[in-house]
C-alpha cells in the first residue's frame, strides 16, 4: 500500500525542548504465505535537549525481544547512539498505534520496513535544522552516532541541540527518504543485550503479575472442569466466614443456547472468591464446593477419541482436499508401497507466568493490566461482556512470562473486569497452575494415515496422506487444520490429500508453531521412513523431492520454497557432517537424524545426534540447525535465543500430552505436563543462511523440524519407528 506524507507521520515538540516524531500507517497485509491478520503499525522517536531518545515499542513483549528489536530499527536509521536509546513501552491506543499485538513470527515481516522508514525520517529532520543553523546544503551533512556533522567546516552538533528546532520543520516526503545501506548498518545485525535484562537480573517488577495497587484485592476464579458447565450453587456462606475473604459469588458467565461462550475469549462461567491476598483466597477456594450443570462433554475421552479415529482412518475420507495425478494408479503400479500410521496429542501451552489481569474502576473509567497478546480484542471482549463503552477503557501492557499463542485468548481479562466490578476494589485475578492447564486453548491432537509408492530406485512416486482432526466437515477446530500445500505437496507427482473430522468439545488454539509442530513431526518422520523402505541416505530422498518440486512445479512462489528449504537443509548436512555419519560404522544406541520445514515465513532444517541405552532412556547430545530468515538477522542475540528456545520447547513437547476422562482434563501441572530439565538439554550449534529475501521472525520456526530430527534419530540409533508422541507411548523417556 503507498505511503503518503498525511499518513506516514506527525510531529510535534516536546514541553522543555526536542521533539517528537509518530508514525500512522494504514493497514499493511502480513507478507505470509499464508492468510494472516492485517497489522497498523506506528512508533514513536522522541528526542530530548539532553540527547537521549526515547523510542516507543508499540507491540506487546511476551519474551520473544520484540522490545528490544523494533527500537533497534530505529535507532540504526536514525544514526542514534544505541546507548543514549531509551526504550519504553506503548500503552493500548488505537488510534495511535493500530493494531498491537504479538503472534504468527508477524512483527518483523510487518514492521522492519516501516521502523526503517520513521528513523530515517527523524534523521532527516535533525539534518535538516543542523544544515538551516548552519547555513549549508543538506547535502553536505553527515549523522553518526546521534551528531550531525558538516566536514567542511568541521561542525558538529549532537542530536538534542537541534531537536527543538527539527521540531518545527515540515513533514519530509515518505517517497524521498533515504534509508541506509545495509553494510553500514552499526546497530542492527549487532547482538544487543535485552533492554529488560537489567531490570530482570535485578528483580524489579516488569511482569502483570507483579502489579500492586492501593487497596487492591486478590481473586481466584474456579470454573467447571468440563468446558463451559455452570455452577448451580455453591458453599458461599461458609467460605464467606473464612479468612482475609471479601466476596464470594457465582458468575453466570456468557454462554449461548448452543453452550458456546460468547465474544470469543469472553466470560465462561465460573465461582469467583476476592480476599485480601491470593494465599487467603485461594485457600479458600480448597474448601469450595460447588454443584455443576454440564452443557455437554461429560462422554468425551481421550479412549474415546482413539477409537474414533481409527475407525475413521479405516473408513473412506469424508472429502479430498488436493488431489494432483493419480495416487491411486501410481500406487497400484509402485515397486514398493509403504505405509504408516501417526499421531500426537493435545498439548497444554504451559506458560511459566500464569493467566491474570488486575482490573480497577475509577474515575468513570476501567483500567486494566495485562499481559495479553491480543489486549485490542481483549479489550473489545470486555467491553461486550460488561456493556462498556471501550473508549473508557484503558489497557497497561505488561510484560508477559511467556506467551506461545496461549495469550492470543485474553478471558482472563473478562474475568478480572467482572470480578473487579462487583467487589468494587482494584482487583488481580491470578490463575493456578491448575487453572492454567485444565482452561487452556490446547494444541488439538491428530491422526495421519500415510500410504507411499516408490519405483524400483527408491523415488516417491505416490503420496497419499488421510488425516482426522476435529471439527464438522471441512471446517476444523481452531489451529486443527492442514493446508492444501502442506509439505511435500506440489513436489510429488501423484499427490492426494483427505479429510475426516469428528466432534470436540473442548476449545482449541495455537501453539507455538501452529499445525507445523505437529505437522512437520508426521511428515518428516514419514519421508524418513521411506528412506529406509527405498534404501536410500535420508537426505538424499529429502534432496531428490525438494529438487523435483523446484523442477517440476508451475508455481514461481513454490520453487522459491523448495530452494529456501533446500539451501537450509544442504547447509545443516554440512554443519553436522551428516556425510561423514552415513558413511561411517554405525554404533547401536547411537543415531543421527534429519529434517527440513517451513513456516511463518522461515525455513529450518535441524540435525540431532542422540545416544539410547538399554531401558530407553534418551539423550539428545546434539542438536544442529539451519535457518533462512531472509537478509538481517537484526539482533544475532535475541535470534539465538530464541532458536534455542524453540528447540528445547520442541524436545519439551515430545514428552507433553494432555488427556481426558468424562469430559475431564487429566493432568493438573508441570509433574504431569513436564518441561525439559537443565541437564536433558543438548549442545546446540546454529548457522544462519543470509539470503536477498525480506526479514522475518523467528517466534516459531524453528520449533518443529526439531521433533522430527530427533524421533528419526531415535529410529536410527534403535531400530523401533516414533510414530506416536509423546515419547512415553513406545517406553522412550529423556535420560
């Protein structure tokens, strides 16, 4: 969309001297593969007389750096000293921010250009007034590291003696703006340490939870342990009696004649209990006894949702979502067909900071603390829920302990407006561990059945792959879906694709990685087990169809794919000496394993190097991976982070499952939905493949080639095929 002068910027001065620059920008689509929400970003630089600059971060920090990041790209066109930056924190306005929020590895691809853009502008304004003062050409200026020099004359003046008069200057033209080169690029591409990091090391409050207030109350809200039930009555008089107890009352919630809570992500009903610390309310809540009425679900079982499946991938598919050639035929007429059955289940986000908001009324207004995702919609929720006008709703964003997706869904800032409305105090509503895993928006479980034919040289020639997932039809349950192009689609020739869903009564969303960490794990794992049926180097076969798909595909936006996964896993083969390994002695109890994939705009590939004893006991010793994440990687410190964190969250989520009974969650905490421990994680080696391809984000993919690499690793050290997560299900477990 092109920018003019009336929406790129405004500028204004700023009381005692300097200015301030922000940025308006319509709405940008999500340069994805795939369709994704429309972003409106904004930022703001202000420059005081002292010459600090303060930069605005105007999306939500949930730990992925974003805070640190986007600053940094406007510092770097701004030719600011990157320690004369200080960065603080947008609050929820739309109307000088657009859109906010964090998910789907979105805000670099959204947001590098249009950061560019606004630091280069407020450089040109500042080189503009020095060149007015001086009386020379614009031409003749040069910035370095927050100055303004004029060589000639040797002129120097630092970024906050000319802010004052940069502040009253015209707009400059968004078309005729410079922007640097990146080789003279001084901040971005450089490792910065995290802006927050002191302030963490030191234990100053930074996240929603460590929010206090004048008189501020504590709640607990126990909601029914089959989705969506109400509570009919409860104990409230005795827990009334109890201590430090303020209020204690039923919450009837928002819930349609179908059982469906409404304003997506709005108020499920519940108990909710306020007293004078979370301690006191929550104890309170051991003694609570409530009676429920169950919409529905109470049939619902994770044996149940097995035995379904099977029949389903026994029966015929309920439709064909792609189908290319002729599997059928191609199959009949292979030298070989191969075929397997996988599956995975539902997985908890586990967030290390649980759910909460702190809500307060005041002043004819609500004032809510979050560390939502999504706090726009959230706010939107509650102003449906409790009937409020959003305008006299103001959000703080807080930092959150982490997000993966599970703050996409904000009921808890529902349930804390509510809670704080009827006690009539400031109130933080803090979810339980128990809470958290028993509502969450699970990652869905899946079943794939893989049928393959390979000719007589080991070459997939057919690729028919049955999928059951859950929903109605062809409509899926949220993040349950598989795309038509998903992988090696477009590269075999006789490719087909089915679909057969069952109901579900339990709420689903994304998880890190949405549908690919799932995905890629049945994939990957499938294409290398035909590398073992067809006797062939698994990264030969993956070599062989990327190269066929780059060949034979009609599709330019395809072939580039397949060359990006194909760069990615060529270099990983020759980071890890996967050579080397294949035509090695192989040692029993010793494996490597190989895998490429691609989503939200990066492409990985990951090696894994593991050692299995004779009780199964795993250990991942090493971990290799390959990414292409297009031509900066702006901050090398916060990218390592977090690969490193999406592999051991991968390995984390191969021992994690979620299961019911009678409509129940089964696991109630980290003992049952375990995280990967300090000693189990594995030396990590990361390469960067830099490739003339716009910058994206790196949230997520590299999450889920990880799984794959490891589960074919596992087959090759032991012989035994992971087609089924978690590892627990074949006796595997972390050493």
């Amino acid at each position: 969309m092109p920018l003019n002068r009336r929406s790129f910027l405004t500028l204004s001065a700023l009381a005692g001297g300097g200015f301030a620059l922000r940025m308006n920008l319509a709405p940008l689509e999500a340069l994805a593969q795939r369709p994704a929400p429309k972003f409106i970003p904004s930022a703001f630089i202000q420059i005081a007389s002292t010459g600090i600059v303060t930069i605005t971060a105007p999306a939500p920090e949930i730990g992925q750096g974003i805070r640190t990041m986007l600053p940094m790209v406007i510092a770097e066109e701004l030719d600011a000293a990157w320690s004369q930056v200080v960065v603080k924190q947008a609050e929820l306005n739309a109307e000088a921010y657009g859109f906010q929020g964090a998910g789907g590895s979105m805000s670099t691809p959204n947001l590098f250009d249009p950061m560019r853009k606004v630091g280069a502008a407020g450089r040109a304004l500042l080189v503009s007034a020095a060149a007015k003062r001086w009386g020379v050409a614009e031409s003749e200026c040069t910035t370095k590291a927050g100055r303004v020099s004029h060589a000639a004359s040797g002129k120097s003046l630092g970024y906050g003696e000319v802010a004052d008069e940069a502040a009253k200057l015209p707009l400059p033209d968004a078309d005729k703006l410079v922007l640097k080169n990146p080789k003279d690029y001084t901040i971005v591409g450089k490792a910065q340490l995290g802006v927050d990091n002191h302030a963490l090391f030191t234990g100053k409050p930074q996240f929603a939870i460590d929010v206090r207030l004048p008189g501020m109350l504590y709640a607990v809200y126990e909601k029914s342990p089959v989705y969506a039930g109400k509570p009919k009555s409860a104990n409230l008089d005795e827990i009334l009696k109890m201590p430090g107890v303020k209020k204690a009352f039923l919450v009837e919630g928002k819930v349609n004649n179908s059982g469906v809570i409404e304003f997506d992500g709005g108020l499920e009903p519940g108990v909710a209990i306020v007293a004078e610390s979370w301690w006191q309310a929550n104890q309170a809540r051991k003694s609570l006894k409530v009676e429920w009425e169950f919409v529905r679900g109470t049939d619902q079982s994770s044996a149940g949702f097995e035995a379904a499946a099977q029949k389903l991938l026994a029966s015929a598919p309920q439709a064909n979502t792609r189908i290319d050639g002729d599997a059928e035929a191609a199959l009949k007429s292979a030298a070989k067909k191969v075929e397997a059955v996988y599956s995975y289940p539902f997985l908890a986000h586990g967030t290390l900071e649980p759910q909460g908001t702190t809500a307060w009324f005041h002043d004819g207004g609500l004032e809510i603390f979050t560390q939502s995702q999504l706090p726009g919609p959230g706010r939107s929720a509650i102003a449906k829920t409790l009937g409020l006008d959003e305008k006299t709703i103001t959000v703080r964003m807080l930092r959150a302990g982490g997000g993966f997706g599970r703050r996409l869904v904000s009921e808890f800032m529902v349930e804390a407006a509510w809670i704080a409305r009827v006690a009539g105090a400031p109130v933080q509503l803090l979810w339980s561990r128990e809470d958290d895993i028993h509502h969450d928006p699970y990652r869905p479980a899946g079943w794939h059945k893989f049928t393959a034919g390979l000719d007589a040289q080991g070459k997939v020639t057919a690729w028919r792959q049955n999928f059951v997932t859950f929903g109605e039809g062809t409509h899926t349950a949220s993040s349950a879906g598989m795309g038509k192009d998903e992988f090696p689609a477009g590269a075999v020739e006789n490719y087909e694709q089915n679909l057969s869903t069952m109901p579900l009564w339990l709420r689903t969303g994304p998880l890190r990685a949405p549908g690919a960490n799932a995905l890629c794990f049945v994939g990957q794992s499938f294409i290398d087990e035909l590398a073992v049926a067809g006797k062939r180097d698994p990264l030969e076969l993956q070599r062989e169809i990327l190269t066929t798909g780059i060949q034979t595909t009609k599709d330019k936006q395809r072939a580039h794919y397949f060359e990006r996964m194909l760069g990615v896993l060529n270099q990983v083969a020759q980071e890890s000496k996967w050579s080397e390994y294949q035509s090695g002695a192989k040692t029993k109890g010793t494996g490597m394993g190989i895998s490429v994939y691609a989503c939200h705009l990066g492409y990985f590939a990951h090696v894994a190097r593991v050692e299995v004893d004779a009780a199964k006991k795993v250990r991942v010793t090493d971990v290799w991976a390959c990414g292409d994440v297009g031509s900066e990687i702006i901050n090398p410190s916060g990218a390592l982070a977090q690969v490193e964190g999406s592999i051991l969250e991968g390995m984390s989520q191969m021992i994690q499952q979620i299961t019911l009974a009678d409509g129940r969650v089964e696991q109630t905490n980290y003992h049952q939905h375990p995280l990967l421990r300090m000693r189990q994680t594995p030396a990590l080696h990361l390469s960067w493949r830099i490739t003339d391809n716009p910058p994206t984000g790196l949230g997520e993919p590299a999450l889920p080639s990880t799984i794959s690499a490891i589960a074919n690793a596992i087959f090759a050290a032991t012989g035994e095929r992971i087609r089924t997560l978690p590892l627990s299900k074949s006796g595997y477990s972390w050493a």
